[in-house]
C-alpha cells in the first residue's frame, strides 16, 4: 500500500507575507510588530489538502515566530504533522558572499517514518531545499497580493498528483501551469 503523502509547507512568502512596511494594508493580524496577511484561500488549501496528505510546517524563522503564526493562520479542524522552526534546519555558508543561510534537510523528516518518494516540500525558496530538489515544489513568492489565487491551483495539483507512488521522480517545475482542462493547443507541439 502506498504511503501516506505528507506535504510540507514554509510559512514566508509561501503561505503568508509578513512586513514591517506599513503599506500592507489592511493586515489580517499583527505578530512581533509584522504586519501579517494570509495567502488568499489559504485556510481551504490546508483543510483540502489535509483529506488526502499529512500536513507540516517548517519555516526557517525563529521558533516563537513559526509557534505563534501557526496559531494564527492553521484552522481548528486542520492537523499539522509538525511545525518546525530555524532550530530544526541547518546552517550552511555561501562561499561566494559568506553569507549563512537555512537549508531544510529532509532526513529529518524521514526519521518521522515518511520516506522520500512521499514527501513534497512547498516552498519559494530553492536554495533552502538545496539536496532534495525532487521533492520541491516551487511556489511564487506572495508579497501580499488580494488577487493571487496561487493556493487554489496548488491545492488542485497537489491532489492530482497525491497518489504518485514516488513524487520525486515527476517533472514539477511547470506545475503551475498545468490544469485539469483539455488543452487543444498543447498537440501542436
Ligand atoms: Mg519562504
């Protein structure tokens, strides 16, 4: 039988956008002085999602942060898996620029009984995915748009896509552009 999916999801730019530029107005909330506003639909992407994968959250932000938005923005009824913060990641150096940055190393996940070929990352950040890249899903970033509808189409590819016995091997890069639409010009190619 086929395991359970588990989707795990960042929190920044992927499902909400967090500011401290006072133009984000009106802001769904407030937290740590950020002002804070859900990625629209965001709420159905988590209940939908949560019929047919198990659900995470890892963020690369402090644990208070990632403890308290998690609060904010997951539904009552909608279970998360975990919801793991900067403390769970690994720090690497760019040896180009010397700077430090997070990177998500999936093992971690697998130690929770989840093998690879069943595990999607959602996130908009691909250097912090640096060693599965089979497992990521590349989302736009969302500064805070009321009009982008990115998580409705995500919700319906992810549940296309759910019963794929190894997701790792699936071409994702253009999943964004693909639809459950018959599409009369794609024969032309
Ligand atoms: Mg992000």
């Amino acid at each position: 039988m086929t395991q359970r999916l588990l989707v795990i999801f960042d929190l920044d730019e992927t499902l909400v956008r967090a500011t401290d530029n006072p133009t984000l107005e009106p802001p769904d909330f407030i937290l740590y002085g950020f002002r804070v506003r859900r990625r629209p639909q965001l709420e159905n992407l988590l209940r939908s999602v949560s019929r047919f994968a198990d659900i995470g959250v890892w963020s690369s932000a402090t644990d208070n942060y990632v403890e308290e938005m998690v609060r904010k923005i997951v539904p009552a009824d909608v279970s998360l898996r975990f919801a793991w913060a900067r403390s769970r990641c690994t720090r690497r150096l760019d040896t180009e620029n010397l700077e430090e940055y997070w990177v998500k190393d999936l093992k971690k996940v697998k130690k929770l009984g989840y093998s690879l070929e069943r595990i999607l990352i959602v996130d908009d950040s691909p250097e912090k995915i640096e060693r599965h890249y089979g497992n990521h899903v590349r989302i736009e970033p969302f500064y805070g748009d009321l009009e982008d509808r990115v998580l409705s189409r995500l919700a319906a590819y992810l549940e296309r896509i759910a019963s794929v016995e190894n997701v790792r091997t699936l071409e994702k890069r253009g999943w964004h552009h693909s639809t459950d639409e018959v599409r009369p010009d794609i024969s032309a190619e």
